[in-house]
C-alpha cells in the first residue's frame, strides 16, 4: 500500500523501455513489507536527472546505459571502488546528497566467488566494454591473473594497459588456458542465439565458463560448456547480485534474492524483448 511516507526509486537511462529492474524490485519490497516502489525514467541529460532526484527526494537509482560514465561529475560523493572503475551504476541519495557506487563489479566478485575463490586464478575475459571493464577490475583487486580476449586490438590493449592485464585478439585465440573464462559481449543474445564467441572446441573440462548475458538463461557458450563438462555461471547470477546490493545498501535490509530471482525467470519465461546491459 502506497502512501505519503513511500520511498522511490528508479532505473535511470535510455532507453529503459526493457529494464527487468522495476518488476525485481517491487517484488523484492512486497516480499519483505518495505514501503517503497521502483520505476523506470527514460532520461537523456543525467545532469538533469540527477538534479530531479535531489529535488523529488528519490531515495535510490540503478543508472544504466548510456550514463555510468557521464554521471560521475554530477555526484558529490564516490565510493572508492566506483571511482577506480570510472563507472557508478548505483545512487544512494541522502538528505539531497547523492554517493555513487558500483554493484555490476561486486556483483560478478559475488556471482563467481559463491563457485570459485578467485585469488591466484588466471582469469581470461571476453570483450572490453563497460562491463570487462568493471569485472576486470573486480578480479584483479582479488588477486587474479587477468587476460582481456577483444575483437578491437585498439580497444582491448587499452583496456588491458589500465587493468595491468595481458591482451589476445579474439581473431588470435587459439586455446583457453585459463581457469576462468567471463563472456561480457552481446554476442550470443536473442535474437541471435545460435552465436558464441568461442569454438566449442577450445572448451576443457577444467573451465568455469561465465556468461553475463540473460537473455537466453543457456547461452550457445554456455551450452557448450556444459557439453565440454564446465562448471557455468550464466547472467542471471550476476544481474541478481548486483541488484542485492542495491537493494541492501537503500534499505538496509537482506535481499530476498530468491524472490528476486523468480520475478526474472517469470519475465525471462514471458519474454518481450531484452537490451544487453540494461539494468
Ligand atoms: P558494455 O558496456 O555492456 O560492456 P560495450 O561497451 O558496448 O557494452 O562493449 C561491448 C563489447 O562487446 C566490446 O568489447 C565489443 O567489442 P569491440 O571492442 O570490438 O567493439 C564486444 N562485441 C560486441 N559485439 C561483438 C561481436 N559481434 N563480436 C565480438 N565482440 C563483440
């Protein structure tokens, strides 16, 4: 029941038309009997929307794509780890100040290390856009040895020079030897699920083989993992735990993460249609 003491909160971005977050998160506030409601604001100038959340007193945001770069300048507080990233995907408003904060990286640390402890593990990731970028960061402030794979040289050399990680064309890759291989393209997702950046051959049992796509669940690359005896973590793993985060650091209570799990297998049971990174 809505009333006049009700917290908002939203996914900020554009577009949002597809965001999964607002069925999520109002499940996850029912299921405890927190007053608050969660939903979608298509915004382009996040100077703008950063400046209405103050104003309207909006207690929280995810902050997705094209904003989790742009947005930093207009917060008055970082948390280190989002600083370091240079990407906030979270906004905590308190009081009308607003701290940023990065939970795509702490929820790959968690989708992964509830499997695997990843200090010392050679770890190879697949693309280097915003997401290899977060999680790159994540596995190395664990202690892992990290490989960025890109299909750009340019792009991927970059990306590896400030992770201090080493660097392979995906054109180039001729064996996996890693113990952890993340997916973070686009590669693979509905409608174009037949596609994988890996040859099913490269795939040896010894792998864990995350994908962050969710939309399919089972990935062309997660199928052939599975095939090859891999142990796979697929996206919704990730999407759930960077959205736990979220919801503890506003309310400060426990994510009900299996209630929060179910609302997305019922929207990914009924699909419409899905954006890769959206939140
Ligand atoms: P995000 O912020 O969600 O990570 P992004 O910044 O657009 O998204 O990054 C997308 C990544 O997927 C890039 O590394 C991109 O490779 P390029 O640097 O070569 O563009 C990679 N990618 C997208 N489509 C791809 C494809 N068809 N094959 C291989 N890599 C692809």
């Amino acid at each position: 029941m809505m009333n006049a003491a009700t917290q908002v909160f939203a996914v900020i971005g554009n577009p949002v038309g597809h965001s999964l977050s607002p069925v999520m998160f109002n499940r996850a506030f029912s299921e405890i009997g927190y007053n608050g409601v969660y939903v979608a604001f298509q915004v382009a100038d996040i100077q703008q929307g950063m400046a209405a959340m103050r104003s309207l007193g909006i207690r929280g945001a995810s902050i997705t794509i094209p904003h989790k770069v742009s947005i930093q300048k207009f917060l008055d507080e970082q948390d280190i780890l989002a600083e370091n990233i240079g990407a906030v995907n979270t906004v905590i408003n308190t009081d009308g100040k607003l701290k940023g904060y990065n939970s795509d990286c702490l929820g790959a640390l968690t989708a992964i290390e509830k499997v695997t402890p990843l200090k010392g593990k050679r770890v190879a990731i697949i693309g280097s856009g915003g997401a290899a970028r977060a999680i790159g960061f994540g596995v190395t402030s664990r202690g892992s040895e990290l490989t960025l794979i890109n299909r750009t040289a340019s792009t991927g050399e970059k990306l590896a020079a400030a992770l201090d990680a080493d660097f392979i064309p995906l054109s180039e890759m001729q064996s996996l030897p890693y113990d952890i291989l993340i997916q973070t393209t686009s590669v693979g997702m509905t409608p174009h699920i037949h596609r994988s950046p890996v040859p099913a051959g490269f795939l040896t049992a010894d792998l864990l083989v995350m994908d962050i796509v969710y939309a399919p669940l089972k990935t062309q690359l997660l199928k052939d993992a599975e095939k090859a005896g891999c142990r796979t973590i697929n996206g919704l793993s990730m999407f759930v735990h960077q959205a736990a985060f979220q919801f503890e650091l506003w309310t400060q209570n426990p994510a009900p993460l299996e209630a929060m799990k179910q609302s997305l297998l019922d929207c990914l049971d009924n699909p419409v249609s899905f954006t890769h990174g959206d939140s």
